[in-house]
C-alpha cells in the first residue's frame, strides 16, 4: 500500500478513530486498539471498532492512492506522530507486513504494524435507514457539556449500565429526555419533541463521539434501526448498540417518576454565594473527606465545619424556602456539590429535599436551575 494524503484530512479521521477506540484501553483485547486502513482502487477507509459496542467506518476524500493495500496500526501512535507534523502532505507506504513509513518534506519514521487480517473487519449495511431522529448539533452539545460531564462521582457500583445515557422520548407525550446515571445521581435534560418514538440507551464514553462526526460534518443525521444508533454524514458512519441490551439490565425507567417536584420541600439561594460560602467551607477540610453540614431552617441555611488542624466556622445564609417548617440537618460533600453547581448557568439555584420528618432519610436532593427548569440533577443522600 502507497498513498499520499492531506495532513487535515487523515487528522480529522484518526481522531475520531482514536475517540472510539480509546475506549478499548478498558479492556484486555490488543487488537481492537488499532486502526484498518484499507486503500482500494480509489477510496481510502479507515475502520475502528469498540469492543462490541461501537462500529465507525469513514472514508478519507482527496486521497492519491498510488497502490493498493490494508495496514493495522496502533490508533493513538499514528495520530500523535502525524499531529506534530508540519506539512500539509503525508506519504504513508507499507514497506513489508510489518512496517509502515510515513514521510513527509525532511522527515521518515517507520511505524511497527499487526497482521491486518487478525482485525475484526466488517461491514455496515446502512443504505436503507428510515427512522431518522431528530437531534440536532446543539443537543449533543448540551447533553455532552451538561449532563454527562456533570456526573462528578464514579459509580458505587459495578453494573455498567449505570455510566450511560438513555434518549426516551416513547415514554413522554411531546418530549425527549435525555438521562444519566453513575448510581448515586441523576442527571436529566428534556425538549419537546414530535418525531419518532424511540428508547435507546448509550454508554457515555460512546456518546461523546457523536460529537466528533458532527465536527467532521454538519449535516451528520441520527437514525434507529434494528435496535441500532446509526450516526451518519458523507464522510462517516457510526454504528452503535443498545448498551442495555449487550449488558441484559433493566432500564431506566420513567424519569419524571422519580422527579417528585410536588412533594419536596425547596429553598432558592443564590448561585454565587453558595459557591462562595463552599469554597470558604472547604479550608477547613484539607484532608480526603470534604463534608459539610448543612442545618436547613425556614428561610435560612447555616453551613459548619470543623477541623482539628485549623478550626472552625459557621455562616449564616438567607434563602427562600417553602414547606421548610422543621428544621433538619443533611451532611453534604461539598467539593462533589460546588463541581455540580457550578455546571449552571442561573442567578438562583432551587434545592428540593423529599420530606419533611428530620427522622426519615430525605432522598433524593433535586437541584434545580431556575432558568432551565427543564434541567436537573438528583443526588442520593441522606439526612445526618
């Protein structure tokens, strides 16, 4: 195999290649860390798999292809080396079964490769896919930014069905929700919504890459078929399973069962001083544990902590309340809390606790953005 190839372009590919198979590094299978290229008549394709997963097939444009041939190539080496190259063309020439030179003007280094033909080669058969959804670049962006980058803790348990995302808009009339878990919190996002009715779940890591084919290509389009998430544009396919499916877990749920919005208490503070009253908190707590105790009264918090190295404080904060009349105390991380507060974007943040006897354990904790009420996360925690 001989070609020669635009620096940008290849760029463009390996990095959604190395997106995909990065997730590989989980796992104990060497060769699905790799790349294909295959070079044939006049297309250049690059296919990546993660584990069983995740499929992506994507073909390089404006590529001179002098010879034919595949090579198998460490997916993260490749790209490395070509990003700190300074030219706009690269030649890419497999010498014999196990090395591959890329060169460019005053530069050569040849590349270790695998036997191409251990790799998992397949086809994605997706000239007749009809239900299109209707997610658009903006979503995928939100769901990236806000709810999966917000999950701040690792999963307390080892079911990986937890670490995903699930897309439901067959459970609600005239919306889609979009909701994450690690176990221990829940992040959900909805939008109206009137196209096709679908539940699909999507492990996290996954999801991120449909990012980058929207990079790659605007008009990238969404399809579900045969239990199948289908990322398309012209350049690129993704073909992606049912995460519930591969790990036989039961799903989600009805999110807005668990939101009970009716039934909790709130207070509404002010997203700055809060931030501030935390970061003043978190002095005190120098070592690995970062708790706070939060006393919630009507119409005001009082935040303490304590340290043997240093001290103590205490602050006082009005807030709005309502259905606070007993006073309860809740024990709070407040490094985990202040990570998710600051992901909003409003002046006032609204606090919803479960219940109102300071007996019982008040679970879940719902905070809320005022300008987004369409935005939540859920936090399991417990009354002290």
């Amino acid at each position: 195999m001989k070609i020669i190839v635009n620096r940008n372009e290849i760029l463009s590919h390996l990095s959604l290649a190395n997106a995909i198979s990065s997730w590989n590094e989980k796992l104990d299978i060497p060769i699905i860390k790799n790349v294909l290229i295959q070079a044939y008549k006049s297309t250049l394709s690059m296919k990546t798999i993660s584990s069983g997963v995740c499929r992506c097939l994507s073909k390089i444009k404006n590529a001179e292809i002098i010879s034919d041939g595949s090579i198998l190539i460490n997916t993260k080496n490749l790209l490395e080396i070509i990003e700190k190259s300074e030219q706009d063309e690269i030649k890419l020439e497999k010498i014999d079964n196990s090395i591959l030179r890329l060169s460019y003007t005053g530069y050569e280094t040849n590349l270790n490769i695998l036997d191409w033909e251990q790799f998992p080669d397949f086809k994605i058969n997706n000239n007749d896919l009809k239900n299109e959804i209707s997610i658009f670049k903006s979503d995928i962006n939100f769901i990236n930014k806000k709810v999966i980058f917000s999950s701040t803790v690792e999963s307390i348990f080892q079911q990986q069905v937890h670490d995903s995302v699930q897309i439901d808009s067959e459970s609600y009339e005239g919306k889609i929700f979009f909701s994450f878990t690690n176990s221990i919190q829940l992040i959900s996002w909805n939008k109206p919504y009137e196209g096709f009715k679908f539940k699909f779940c999507i492990q996290k890591d996954i999801f991120k890459n449909i990012e980058w084919l929207l990079k790659m290509n605007e008009n990238t389009k969404i399809y579900l078929h045969e239990n199948f998430f289908y990322v398309k544009n012209n350049f690129a396919v993704m073909e992606i399973k049912n995460w519930e499916e591969i790990l036989g877990l039961s799903k989600f749920g009805n999110v807005t069962k668990i939101i009970r919005e009716k039934s909790l208490m709130y207070l509404e503070i002010n997203k700055k001083s809060l931030i501030k009253s935390l970061e003043k908190s978190l002095v005190f707590r120098s070592g690995k544990s970062k708790i706070i105790k939060f006393i919630i009264s009507e119409n005001k918090i009082t935040i303490k902590t304590n340290s043997e190295e240093i001290g103590n404080s205490k602050e006082e904060i009005l807030v709005r309340t309502s259905g606070i009349k007993d006073g309860f105390d809740v024990n709070i991380d407040a490094s985990y809390l202040l990570s998710i507060i600051k992901m909003f974007e409003c002046e006032n943040i609204e606090i919803g606790f479960g219940g109102q006897n300071s007996d019982v354990k008040v679970d879940p904790i719902l905070i809320q953005d005022k300008s987004l009420k369409n935005y939540v996360q859920i936090i399991a925690l417990s009354v002290a």
